[in-house]
C-alpha cells in the first residue's frame, strides 16, 4: 500500500469508527476505569471523544499483561518503557486507533531497535535494525505496541512451547495449549489484556489458536498484507499476517489500515469492493455453503469437532444458507507434508545462516530445537532444484484447491481436528511419531489453504463438554474477505461470543 492509499484507508476507517453508537455494548462503559471486554474500536473512540488519554489505556494493558502473564507465560519480549516514552512525548500519529494498546507477535516481523527471538535460544538478543512494513503501518495507525508474545521457535510447531521462552497456557484451562505459533497472541487477547495482537499464518497459525482460545481469526488472501522489506516472500507464499481478535469488526477494520501491496512484493491480491469495516452488518445473502467433514491430512476427526461442525451448520442453515457436502482437496497427505518441510527448513537456514553471520560463529545442536536443528540439517543439503521443484507443486497444489471449490461460496469444516492438546503433547525436547501426529491433527484443515492462498477464518461457536473453545473454519474465494467477513457477523450476531470468558479471566 502506497502513501497516499495509507491514509485513503485511514479517512475510511477512521470515518466508520466516529460513526459508531456500539461504545458501552461490552461490559465496560467509559470513565469505570476498566477496558476489560472493550474491543480496539472502542477504545479509539474513547480516546478521540477525550474520555481516556492513550497513557491510561497503556497503563491498564501493561497491569493487566503483568497480572496474567505468570499464569499464561505468554508475554515474552516487554517494550514497556519505548510505549512509555512514545505515548509521554506526543509523538503518536493520529491514526483511526491511536493510543490502541497492541501486541506484536515475536516471529519474522521487527520493531527497530527491540528484540525478535523468534521463539529460539539462538536469537534471543538478536535486536532489529529496521522496522517491517507491516509494523510501519501499525504505528502509523496509532497502535501502541508494547511487547512481544511468545511463538514456538521459528513457528515450526502448532502448540507454543519452546526451550527458549517455556509453555504457554490456554486461558481458558492452563494445563492446555493455546495452540501455535500465535500462541502467545491469543492467549493474551483471550484474557482482555488487549483487544487484537499481531498474528501471522503458515500452515493454520492464526486459525489454530484462534480456535483454541475462542476467538476471531482471520487468514488474508496471499499477498493481502505486506511481509517486506527484508523478505520477498514467506516460504513460496506460504505466510501471511494479521491479527486474533475478540470482535470480526475489529479484525476488518485492522486489515482496512494494513492491506494493499508495498513497492516489489510479488503477490497482488484482489482488490476489494469497499472497506472492510463496512462489511460488517451487511446482508452475505444465501451462501452455497460446501461442508467437508474430513481433513485433508491422515488424521481422524474428534467427535467434539463433528459435533461443533453439525451445530455451526444449523446454524447457517437457520440463517437461509444451503448446504451441500464436499470432499476433502485432491491433496497428497505424506507429500504435501514432505513439501511444507522443504520450504520451513529452507527458510530456517536463511535465518540461522543470516544470524551466523552477525554472531561470527556457527549454530550448534545447542543453539537450536532438535526438530528445527535436524530441518536446518536437511535444508543444507537441498538443491536448488530440489526448492524449486516443490515450491512449483505449491502453485500447482493451489490451482488444484481452488478448481475443488470454486461452485462454493464458501466451504465450512472444523478448524482443528481435535479439541486443544495438552500442554507437552507437542514437547520441542522430545520430537517423534506422537509430536508428528499431534501436529497433523491441529493442522489437519488448516494447511490446504496457506497452499491456495484463500483467505480462511476460524470462528468460535462452540465449546466443549470439557469447557474448551471448539472454532469453525470458513473458506472464502481468492480475495474473498469481504463475504467472510459479512458472514462472520452474522455469525456473531446470531450467536454472540464477545463476552464468553475464559476461566482465567
């Protein structure tokens, strides 16, 4: 996105944020003292209306982190001095969130001059020299970040725990995993310390702990968000960023201030119809909804699961939506595997070769998880050829998906296979046959579309009999945000979750 289509969107959200009467809707009113429940729109307009200063809103997020956090061990990197000083000089732009608290996963973007471990013992001082885009307009926004949340080392794993930063703990029940990489983001939006935070997507990373924290999150189209400028892409186009959320609006009104292309990305996405912020409330129509039941990896589904997914299709089907059965994508299970390997472990070794170069000596087996150290392993010896020959099967993989599903509207299945694991169950020491299956389980529908570069979102409508949140996922076309987004508040609408708290809270 341009300068001058930067601040279009600015005067668009901005424009649908003053227009907003929703302020009191949660259980926190202005002047109590208390934002627990208060999504990011409103506390903008809390701060435009001059009801609470961008300092007071920092303050309670930074207590709020402080009183959770032990029990969550979500919050790894504290930038709260920088926040401080920023908010304390004025030097805040006036962007549509400015004074907004906001947290920054700690994986493949950078705040300059912070520290980006990327979940490894290996980075865990690396401090950034520049800023990335996406980050740029962040700030630019008005957002306040103020640290990092915790991601498994190199996002390489669906449950967040590392050796370099520990377990991190589901808020709704902290013996479970709040899923990974986002992990840390999503546990920490769980349990109101902020309204949405930084999450990005490779194989089901913003979905997956989505859906194991109750919350919104969506999976742009590839190429909708920026991921330069020290990256051309993210693994064949494979990642993506945006954020988990409490509310769809605020996680289209945050896409509305950081979509669109930067100078040389090699991705462009559809433009869309309007700003996403306007797509909220508005009519998706009567959808032809594809239901697949079984995921696209070797793994069973778990009977919560199939239980959610039949709930959530009554549901549309109450809401005038037809729904027809689908098969799984004509994807090759073991191969598809084999490939998302090759691009992880390529991409590893660029950034463990890159961080040997500024420490001045080789990474060790100690300096990295096993798994990943044997994934760098293996990537040393790839071949061009052998890159380029599986980063071609991605693109042909992804035409495969979308020709499936192209009758659809939109195709409905469970997020993950089975309700969140327990914490260990993917331990980072001790990779294996139970990791390996424990993995595909989580990422079981997840992958096929980080393939295709369809935007997906996991929406939580269901909770187990164990009290875990149960997400379902939505796929859209190529650039199809706009009708998920419709779709998703309906959804929300129908059967609200916003003030459905999580047993920490």
């Amino acid at each position: 996105m341009n300068r001058r289509n930067f601040l279009a969107a600015s005067v668009v959200v901005g424009a649908s944020l003053s227009g907003c009467t929703s302020l009191g809707r949660s259980r926190s009113v202005p002047g109590d003292g208390d934002f627990l429940g208060v999504d990011a729109i409103d506390l903008a307009l809390l701060v435009r209306r001059g009801d609470v200063t961008p300092s007071e809103l920092l303050e309670w997020s930074i207590a709020r982190a402080e009183a959770v956090n032990p029990k969550l061990n979500a919050l790894v990197v504290e930038h709260f001095a920088r926040a401080r000083d920023l908010v304390a000089g004025g030097q805040l732009p006036e962007g549509p969130f400015r004074g907004v608290p906001f947290l920054l996963k700690d994986l493949g973007v950078t705040l300059e001059g912070t520290i980006t471990s990327h979940g490894s013992r290996f980075f865990k001082d690396a401090v950034a020299a520049g800023t990335s885009t996406l980050v740029e307009r962040y700030e630019a926004a008005g957002l306040v970040i103020f640290g990092k949340t915790a991601s498994p080392e190199f996002g390489s794993s669906s449950s967040t725990e590392s050796l370099a930063w520990g377990e991190t703990h589901n808020p709704w029940q902290t013996e479970y995993s709040s899923g990974g990489s986002s992990g840390g983001s999503a546990a920490l939006v769980a349990a109101g310390v902020v309204p949405a935070a930084h999450a990005s997507d490779g194989g089901g990373s913003i979905r997956i702990p989505a859906s194991c924290c109750g919350l919104f999150g969506l999976k742009p189209t590839r190429g909708l968000t920026p991921v330069g400028p020290n990256f051309f892409d993210k693994n064949a186009g494979l990642s993506v960023n945006h954020v988990v959320s409490r509310t769809v609006r605020d996680s289209a009104s945050l896409l509305d201030v950081t979509a669109g292309p930067a100078p040389g990305d090699p991705y462009l996405a559809p433009t869309p119809e309007r700003a996403y912020i306007d797509e909220i409330g508005r009519d998706p129509g009567s959808l032809l909804i594809g239901i697949q039941r079984r995921a696209t990896l070797p793994t069973d589904t778990h009977p919560d699961c199939l239980r959610a997914l039949e709930e959530t299709a009554r549901l549309c089907e109450s809401l005038g939506h037809r729904l027809e059965e689908v098969e799984p994508p004509p994807l090759p299970g073991a191969e598809l595997w084999y490939t998302f390997g090759v691009m992880r472990g390529t991409s590893i070794a660029m950034l463990v070769q890159a961080r040997e170069r500024e420490l001045g000596r080789k990474a060790t087996p100690k300096d990295l998880e096993p798994q990943n150290w044997s994934e760098y392993e293996r990537a040393l010896g790839y071949t061009a050829i052998d890159h380029e020959t599986q980063r071609q099967l991605v693109y042909r993989w992804a035409r495969d998906v979308v020709a499936h599903q192209a009758r659809f509207d939109v195709v409905l299945s469970p997020t993950l296979a089975g309700p969140p694991p327990k914490l260990g169950v993917l331990d980072p020491a001790h990779p294996g046959e139970a990791f390996a299956q424990a993995a595909m389980s989580m990422a079981g529908f997840t992958m096929a579309y980080n393939l295709s570069g369809q935007p997906a979102m996991s929406v939580p409508l269901d909770v187990n009999g164990a009290g875990l949140p149960i997400g379902s996922m939505f796929v859209g076309r190529l650039g199809g945000e706009g009708l998920l987004l419709r779709l998703a508040s309906q959804l929300e609408e129908a059967k609200p979750w916003r003030n459905r708290w999580p047993t920490l809270t």
